[in-house]
C-alpha cells in the first residue's frame, strides 16, 4: 500500500511541510515518486521517520542525520561508522537523562516545598528545614564540564 504526503503525514504525526523539508534537504532518498514526480510514500518508510525523529531528539542536526542516511543507502560499508554513530547518540542522551533527572529531583522537592507551605499557609514552616535538605533545591550539573552538552 502507498501513502500521499498528506496521508503519511497524518500517520506519522508531523507536517506535510516538515516531509518536504526533509526530503529538499536529503533525508528521504528511499521515497519512491510516480512518473509526475508526486512523492509516494510506503509502509516500510515508517522505520525511516521512526530513526529520523528518534535522531533529531537526541540533538542531532539535519545536517548530521543525513549523512546518517547517505552511510545507510551505502550499504555494508558503512556499518562501523553507522556503530560508532550510535554509540556517541547513546552517550549523549545518556548525559540528557542525567541532567533531565537532576532537573526532575529539583522540580519535585519544590512541589513538595510549596505544597508544605500551602498546607501550613506560610513558607515559614521551611524555616526549620535541615541544610542537607535545603541543598536538594539547588541545580547541580550531573554532566563534568569538560565534557560538555553538545
């Protein structure tokens, strides 16, 4: 079964405009066309999105997510790069849990923090809260700084 833009993108959740996009930019060579040019996508092009948008969440740049997929339309050739590439994704968005974890362990303890002084009616019920505590509601970095964000 083929799919029109219109359909795929629908399916698939994201623009019409956004498809076009990727495809100007060199992100969907697999898509086939009709004989007037008309993009015709099928069910085995979800995979590609699914990697596509999976990549584009990790921080990669369309630039970089291409060259992604010229490695893939390679062939075997390709295959350590293509490792190596998701070896370093893997890394990073393990540094993007991590950071995103600290930021989750600061937003509970001031929901805990407000709820407490909404609860008391005043935010001098924290006045007696233990310095080891009150640390919890500063952000700490989970990331060394020599090793960046990217």
């Amino acid at each position: 079964m083929t799919y029109s833009i219109g359909d795929i993108a629908r399916k698939i959740g994201l623009t019409p405009s956004t498809l076009r996009y990727y495809d100007k930019e060199g992100l969907l060579p697999f898509v086939d066309r009709t004989e007037t040019g008309i993009r015709r996508f099928k069910d085995s092009d979800m995979e590609w999105f699914s990697i596509i948008e999976c990549l584009k969440n990790t921080g990669m740049s369309i630039k970089e997510i291409k060259t992604f997929i010229d490695w893939c339309m390679e062939g075997d050739a390709s295959l350590d790069k293509r490792y190596q590439m998701f070896l370093e994704r893997k890394k990073e968005t393990e540094k993007q849990i991590k950071l995103l974890q600290n930021s989750l362990d600061v937003i509970n303890y001031k929901c805990w923090y407000y709820k407490t002084a909404l609860d008391a009616g005043t935010e001098k019920v924290h006045q007696t809260i233990p310095p080891e505590m009150r640390k919890k509601c500063s952000f700490t970095s989970p990331v060394q700084p020599e090793e960046g964000l990217n």
